[in-house]
C-alpha cells in the first residue's frame, strides 16, 4: 500500500486513516522511525501491555532472578530494532 502524504512545516506527517486501521494504530500507540539507504520506515512497536505473561515459562524454571532480567532486557532489545 503507498499514499503521498504531506510534511508540515513542523516535520510531522499524517498517517492515512486506512493505514492506521490496518496496523490497528491510535493516537496511544508509538512508532519506531529508522533510515535505511535513502528511505524512511516506520514501525508500529508493541505494547508493553502485550508483553503479559511473555515470561511465565521462563520464571516456572525456577531460574534465578539475574537470568529473568536478561530475558526481559533482550526481549525488549529486540522489539525496538
């Protein structure tokens, strides 16, 4: 999907609403801007909300807390690349 979009003199540009339906995005949802080459991408980032539950299994392992955090912090690593 492409739409010509309009920057405003502020930098900031309008997401078309059918593109903001199709990545269920609202005005509480970030985005994640990268530069490759000469584009620009914008990546929809999850919710920390999402992530309940995320490491249930892990914990039920009974691993020490050290090892915990360093699943959590890779895990968040990850989302926002």
């Amino acid at each position: 999907m492409q739409q010509i979009v309009t920057i405003t003199s502020q930098g900031q540009i309008t997401l078309p609403a059918s593109i903001r339906r199709l990545f269920k995005l609202d005005k509480y949802k970030k985005a994640l801007v990268k530069t490759y080459s000469n584009k620009i991408v914008v990546e929809p980032l999850d919710d920390i909300t999402n992530l309940a539950g995320l490491f249930k299994k892990k914990a039920l392992k009974r691993k020490n807390i050290e090892k915990i955090i360093q699943l959590e912090e890779r895990t968040v690593e990850k989302m926002i690349r």
